[in-house]
C-alpha cells in the first residue's frame, strides 16, 4: 500500500507513489513539471511532493495524452499550474478542442478501415498465388 506524506495537513505524493499508480515514469513527471504543467512542493530534503490536486492534474494530462492531444493543448484545457482555469473555463476548452478533434479521428479511422480492407484483399491473393505456386512447384492438381 502507498503510505501518503502529510505535509501542512494535506496528504502528499511522491515521485515513485505517482510513477507507481500512473505507471509512467519518473522523467515525464519532471518533464511535466518543467512545462508547467505540474507543481511540485519540496519536502526538507528536496525531494518533490505533489498535492492531490497535482495528482488530478496529472490524471487529466495523461487521458489527454491518450485522447491525441499534444501537450500545448492539455495546457490549455487545464491552464498552467500556476494558474489553474475555473471548471466552466475548463470545460469551454475541452468542448472546444474535442470538437475540433473528433473530425480527424473520424477521418484516421475511415483512412485504417480502408487500410484494413486492403491488406486483408493483399492476403487473400498471397494465400491464392501461394497454393498455385506449390501446386506447380509439387505437380499437385487443384
């Protein structure tokens, strides 16, 4: 189990807790960090102590992530972590973005299933050019 540090009567994250849970890596938490993104306490020792609603940033950084959104564009859904956007401002943006997003996935997804298609047809043709090869290769009679 995860022990949580307390720190000024909030529960805080460490590094390894968050790499543990996301699992992602300790770089892209900094890397998170440097771009503003995160906000990270420093315990006496300097180790970086992330509060949970650094901890819900976080979660919200990587489904963006994986929704295809770049990093400029979870910043601005999430605004900085200096400056966080009320939840309505917040929404404005994801609606925004998502409506803009939603055309291009739908379009790569048309674009694979066409791909799909044919790769399948190349395979059907392979297997029929295969088996007349090995019937003339083996004199065999199909």
């Amino acid at each position: 189990m995860i022990q949580k540090k307390k720190y000024a009567g909030h529960k805080l994250h460490s590094i390894s807790e968050l790499v543990k849970e996301f699992g992602i890596t300790s770089r892209a938490i900094r890397f998170y960090e440097e771009k503003g993104l995160l906000l990270a306490e420093r315990s006496k020792g300097g180790r970086r102590l992330f509060s949970q609603k650094q901890k819900v940033r976080l979660k919200l950084i990587l489904r963006g992530k994986r929704f295809g959104l770049s990093l400029d564009e979870i910043a601005t859904i999430i605004g900085s972590a200096e400056r966080e956007l009320d939840p309505r401002e917040q929404t404005l943006r994801a609606l925004f973005l998502a409506e803009e997003k939603l055309p291009e996935i739908k379009s790569r997804i048309k674009e694979l299933t066409q791909l799909a298609d044919d790769l399948e047809s190349l395979v059907s043709r392979l297997r029929k050019g295969l088996v007349k090869n090995s019937q003339a290769v083996f004199g065999e009679q199909g």
